[in-house]
C-alpha cells in the first residue's frame, strides 16, 4: 500500500522543503523532508530508507503518509507512538520470570509459552521486540562448576578486598594456575555462509603443552613455567623459587591457588615458610575466582581457535610466542585481566 503513495511537487514547494532541510539542526527531522524530496524524485520507499540509513521501510512509509495527509508542519511536529503491548503489565512479569527460570533457545519456544499462557500470539518480530524491551539479549549460556557455593565465594571475594586494602608499597598480589593445551584446533564461532561452514583440519590430540603461570593484577606482572611433563610439586617449587627471586624483591608476597593437590604438598607448604610467601587457596569450583584463567582463555581465543598446526612444535611455538608478547599487550589485556569478579548470585545452586 504505502509504495502507491504519489507525491509530486511545485517548484515553490520544492524550494521550502529544500530551505526547511538547510535551517533543520535536527537531522532526524531533516530527513523526514528528504524523505518527501526523495519521494517526489520517483524513489522506491527502500531506496529510500537505504539513502537515509533507515533500518524500517515502514517508517519511510508512514513519514511520507503523514506529509499528504497532514502537511509538511504535521511531519515536522510527527514523533513515533508505538502500538499498545499486546500483554498486560502482570502477563510480561511472567513472561520475564518465566525466561529467567527456564531456558528458553528460540523466539518460537516463547511464543508457544504466552500462546498457551494467555492465548496471545506474536510473530517471530514481535516477540524478539518484546523481549528485547523487557531487558532480554539472546547469548549465550555461561557453565558453571556444580558444586560451587556462592556464600563461600562472597567470603573469599571480602577476604580478599580487605588484603588488598592493606597492602603495602611493595607487596604483591599473584594469581597462580595451570593450564593443559592440547595439540589440537579448537572450533570457534565465525560468519560463514549458511550450510557451508569453515572446516578446520584436527589433529590426534595425544600431545599436551603444560604452562604454570602467575599473574598480579597490581602491577601486571606475571612469570611461566613452561613443560611437556606434568605439573608437580617440583614445578611449584621451581615457580616459587623464580617469583621470590626475581627483582625488585616484594615486601610481602602473597599467591592466590586452586586446590590441586600439589599446591598442597609438605614439601610446598615448607618453601613457603621459609621464603615467606603466603599461600591463600580458592574455595573449591571455583575458576571464576582465578584472574589469571581469564589470560588462559585469551590465549585460547587467539591461539588455539580456529588453528592448525601441523606439528607439536608449531604448536609450543605460538603459545610461547603469545605469551612473551604480553609484555606489549598489556594494555589492552588489562581490561579483562582484572579483580571484577565474576560472583555466583546468592542462593545459587543447582535445580534438584
């Protein structure tokens, strides 16, 4: 309907509409003028919604139906009412507490749901509409360990805010864990035609690079401890001998571990008494916790995604070469590599 809208112009009426777009501040008004300019031109309605960058055709449409019903006054003056939401207020506080208890993958699962629940029905748009006013964004779902308790994490998190607080000129603060890459491609999101997805070659994934690293959210620093054997109570040792080592020496050191069973060893808990480096041990399950687990991931996203490496020392090479590339990266690693952690919402556990 709206592309039989005809418009045609004087000269006169051309040339208030062209000085009315010359004295427009406002460029949304503006282009409501254009709009007609274009119309008038004999432009299709999304050749003009292309031209001015409008996303909906529709609002080319009604723009230009306000100007031959109303005036040039009326489409200046116009502002977008939009149309009355088909739920009531108490029927969308379900609907949210409904997709916040539940899992819900696809727009047609929601409808099928306020379908059956008030016998409303919505297109695929107008539930995407809806329950993006709602506050809702389609991402994907985050894993979390099973086990993890969220009052236990909230101690931590105070625990941990208070020594900070009280740190010193010189003291430090590290992030200590292990990470197992495996000699093999990881599958990554990424645009690719429909049915024709990117294939990327995999390789047997017998082959394991093993790194030890700490990290210090204070002064961005961070030390490795690279291997192809496992990691043990000597690898321990050997990180924490070079982090106390290593100049200038800290006043106070304190490392933040999982509880892996070497971070426990006598032989650990002794060096650790004896150099003076506090060990403070993560509640249990609990990565989201661990600063230095988000600069694993880094690595993986730009190492390990979507790349093949034909040969294990491919492989220890790009790791390597990322990691000792840190020193330039920092600034723009700082912003992930932080102590906002990712807290579990309280009473968090597990539907029985």
């Amino acid at each position: 309907m709206g592309q039989h809208i005809r418009i045609t112009l004087t000269p006169e009426e051309r040339a208030e509409i062209e000085a009315r777009i010359r004295a427009t501040p406002e460029r949304k008004i503006a282009d409501r003028f254009r709009a007609v300019l274009y119309k008038a031109d004999g432009r299709s309605h999304q050749e003009i919604a292309d031209l001015l960058q409008i996303q909906s055709v529709n609002t080319i449409t009604t723009w230009l139906h306000v100007y031959v019903e109303r005036g040039l006054e009326a489409l200046s003056s116009w502002e977008y009412k939009g149309s009355e939401p088909r739920l009531e207020p108490s029927q969308q506080q379900a609907l949210k507490v409904e997709l916040t208890t539940n899992i819900y993958h696809t727009t047609y699962q929601a409808i099928a749901w306020v379908q059956a629940q008030f016998a409303v029905e919505y297109t695929p748009r107008g539930m995407s509409d809806l329950l993006k006013r709602l506050g809702f964004t389609y991402k994907k779902s985050k894993l979390l360990p099973s086990k993890a308790n969220p009052e236990v994490q909230a101690q931590f998190v105070a625990d941990y805010r208070r020594l900070v607080r009280e740190l010193q000129p010189g003291d430090r603060i590290y992030f200590g864990d292990a990470a197992h890459f495996i000699h093999n491609a990881e599958a990554g999101y990424s645009w690719s035609l429909r049915g024709k997805p990117h294939y990327i070659p995999a390789n047997s994934g017998r082959s394991r690079y093993n790194v030890l690293g700490v990290y210090c959210v204070q002064t961005q620093e961070f030390l490795f401890i690279p291997t192809t054997d496992n990691i043990n109570r000597s690898k321990v040792m050997e990180l924490l001998t070079a982090l106390r080592d290593r100049p200038p020496a800290p006043a106070r050191l304190y490392l933040i571990l999982d509880n892996a069973r070497y971070n426990h060893a006598q032989e650990v808990t002794t060096h650790c008494q004896q150099t003076g480096i506090t060990r403070i041990f993560l509640p249990s399950y609990s990565p989201n916790l661990n600063v230095i687990e988000r600069l694993w991931q880094c690595l993986r996203e730009e190492v390990l995604q979507d790349h093949y490496y034909a040969t294990f020392a491919q492989f220890v090479a790009a790791i390597w070469n990322f990691l000792e590339s840190l020193d330039r990266r920092l600034p723009e690693l700082a912003t992930r590599l932080t102590d906002h952690f990712e807290e579990l919402p309280s009473g968090w556990q597990v539907a029985a």
